[in-house]
C-alpha cells in the first residue's frame, strides 16, 4: 500500500516537472518569437547612436507596413493651448507625406478620464492603430497628436512624462507670445459656438476670405478688471508645462515665429528627422484688422495694459504674407 502510494508520489512529482519543462520551453519560444517580431529590421546607417531609442518600427494590428515595414517612425506629441495656431500647425505637419498628426484626439472625456484609458489611447495611436483624415498608414516616419494643456495632460504630468520617456516621445510645444490677441480669439471663438455666424455652423478654422471677414466681424467686450490676472493666468499655465515637460526630448515653438520665418518650419521638421518638404495649409487667418479694432472697448484695454508688463501685446505686430489663423 505504502509503496504504491509513493510510486504514485514520485510518478507525480516527474509528470510535473516534466509539466513545467514543456511549458518554459514554450514560453521561451513564444519570447524569442515576439523578439523576432519586433526586431525585424535594422537601423539605417544615417541613425545616428544618440537617436536609436527615438526610432520605431511598429507593428500595427490593424494593418500591414508593407514595403514601409522598417522605415523608422518617430513618435511625437504637440502640447498647446486653445487658439494658438495649433490648428494650423497641424495642417502644416499633415501635408507632409509621411506625418500623421491624428487632432485634437483628448477633446473626448472618455479617452481622458483616467491615467489607464489615456495610456490606451495613446498606444493605439503610436502603434499606428488610430485612424483619423491624416493617417498615412503604411509609410509614416512621424506619427502623433495634438493635445490641449487643459485635457487631462496637467492633472497626470507625472505618469504621463514617465510614459513620453519610456517610449520616447519627443514633446512639440507651440504657445502663442501675444497671449491678448489669442484672449481675443478664444472670446470670438466662443461666441461662434452659440452664434453660429456661417449659414447656422460654429466654425473654429476658415478655409476662405469671406468666411473669414463673416466671423472676423464679431468684436467681443473685453473685462478690464480680469484682464491682467487672466493673461496672468494663461502665463503661469505655460510654464508650468514647459516644467513639468522639460526632460522628455522638446522644441518650443512660437506661433508668430512660425508666421514670420518660415525656417522654423524647417527647424521642426529636422527636430523629427523626416525628409524636407515644402509644407503647406489652406486656413486663413480669420482676424487681420488692426488690434484696436477687434474688440469694443479698446480704450478700456488700453488703459488697463499701460504701464504694466503686457503693454507689448498692444503694439502692431509686424505685417506677414502668409495666411494664418
Ligand atoms: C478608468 O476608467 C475606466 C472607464 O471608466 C474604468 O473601467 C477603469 O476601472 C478605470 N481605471 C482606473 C485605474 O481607475
Ligand atoms: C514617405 O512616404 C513615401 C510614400 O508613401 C514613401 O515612399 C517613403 O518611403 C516615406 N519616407 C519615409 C522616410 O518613411
Ligand atoms: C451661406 O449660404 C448661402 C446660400 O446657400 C451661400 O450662397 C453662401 O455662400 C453661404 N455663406 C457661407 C459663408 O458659407
Ligand atoms: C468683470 O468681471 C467681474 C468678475 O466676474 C465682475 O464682477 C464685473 O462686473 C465684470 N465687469 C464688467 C464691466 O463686466
Ligand atoms: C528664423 O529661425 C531660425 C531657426 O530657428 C533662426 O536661426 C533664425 O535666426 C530666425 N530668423 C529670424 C529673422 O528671426
């Protein structure tokens, strides 16, 4: 009896380990399998060392890279606030054949409502897996977003720069220097999305003069007395995600020294490493008046700006050709 039961013991105790070898083994391959998977190809010679864990070749679920397979993909992410020119920008960055710059894509609650479903929502898209108008798909050398400072991205700062260092994302901030002619805009904006001034549509961006002279019409009322804390406020914002965001790989961009020199363009897209192309957007800027007559109560602002830090923000601003915002 006594023996049986020990050479049922030991029977066990073999079957197992025997178990457990098989299932390692396994477990090996299938890990040598993802290694192979995901290290098919090899850098090109012209990557140089310092740049090898900025280069990606992703391996999408929803689609094959083709013949593009190991054409190396950087990964960024384009950090703004309301009415900087970032619409703009990402037209830029999209008629670039090999960008994909997939919008304003935290906008939806759902996506940004915890660190766990921002982190899935990324994934997808840097794993190219999200598709907008500006996918390229297959031959993408940059892929990314844009993401607004007040959708979620200060509140999770932290996880959120550990995740952009983990998988090397490079940070694009573009701010606007005249932070009262975007005040001027942001009001614009906001009473088009009750008013409604093209034929019954809100529009944020205009692709036409006229459009432009229909929305540029509206000349909102500023309040003098919150003025200076709210320029105030929007600065301190600002700096505090250039802080919070300062050790992952960055460029800080100006909206109006992207307007008024056109290598900037060229300086982003040697920040990204793609190849140079002439970039083009068909937005028109939709305010081109004089400061002084944008808003009703100029006189009130004036007064309020005088003598104070902000009194750059009254002046002209240089004329430029090109059609923007
Ligand atoms: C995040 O939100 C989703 C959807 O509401 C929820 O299912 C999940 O449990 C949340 N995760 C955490 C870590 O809070
Ligand atoms: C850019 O896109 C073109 C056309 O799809 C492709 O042939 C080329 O290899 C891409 N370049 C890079 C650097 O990915
Ligand atoms: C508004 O609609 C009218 C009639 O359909 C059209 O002629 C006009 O161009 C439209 N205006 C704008 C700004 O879209
Ligand atoms: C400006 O805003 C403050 C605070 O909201 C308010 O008390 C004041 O009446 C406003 N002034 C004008 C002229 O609307
Ligand atoms: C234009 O931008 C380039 C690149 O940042 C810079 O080197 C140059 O000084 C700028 N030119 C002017 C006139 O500001």
């Amino acid at each position: 009896m006594m023996l049986v039961l020990l050479f049922v013991m030991v029977c066990g105790v073999y079957i197992c380990s025997f178990c457990l070898k098989q299932i390692s083994t396994h477990t090996k391959a299938k890990s040598l399998n993802i290694e192979l998977m995901d290290k098919p190809c090899h850098h090109a010679p012209s990557i140089e060392q310092w740049e090898v864990p900025y280069v990606h070749y992703p391996t999408p679920q929803t689609f094959n890279r083709e013949e593009c397979a190991c054409n190396p993909v950087r990964f960024f992410v384009i950090l703004s606030m309301q009415r900087s020119g970032s619409g703009w920008f990402e037209t830029l960055l999209n008629s670039h054949i090999n960008v994909s710059s997939n919008g304003e894509i935290f906008s939806v609650r759902d996506r940004k409502i915890n660190i766990s479903s921002i982190v899935r929502t990324m994934n997808k898209v840097y794993n190219l897996d999200w598709f907008s108008s500006a996918s390229k798909n297959e031959c993408s050398a940059a892929v990314g977003f844009k993401w607004m400072l007040n959708q979620g991205l200060m509140e999770h700062h932290k996880e959120i720069v550990e995740y952009f260092k983990k998988r090397s994302i490079s940070s694009i901030f573009l701010f606007r220097k005249n932070l009262l002619r975007r005040m001027i805009s942001v009001l614009s904006n906001s009473f088009d999305r009750d008013a409604k001034l093209l034929n019954g549509t809100h529009k944020s961006h205009v692709h036409s003069p006229v459009e432009a002279q229909i929305l540029a019409k509206y000349r909102p009322k500023i309040n003098a007395t919150l003025l200076i804390p709210e320029l105030k406020q929007v600065e301190e914002t600002t700096a505090k995600a250039i802080e919070y965001f300062k050790t992952t790989h960055h460029i800080v961009l100006y909206y109006e020294d992207l307007v008024n020199n056109r290598t900037k363009l060229k300086e982003v897209q040697e920040f990204l490493s793609l190849p140079y192309k002439e970039l083009t957007s068909r937005q028109v800027k939709i305010h081109t008046a004089p400061l002084s007559k944008q808003v009703q109560n100029w006189k009130d602002v004036e007064k309020a700006l005088k003598g104070t830090s902000y009194e750059r923000f009254l002046k002209r601003s240089l004329p430029h050709t090109l059609n923007i915002l």
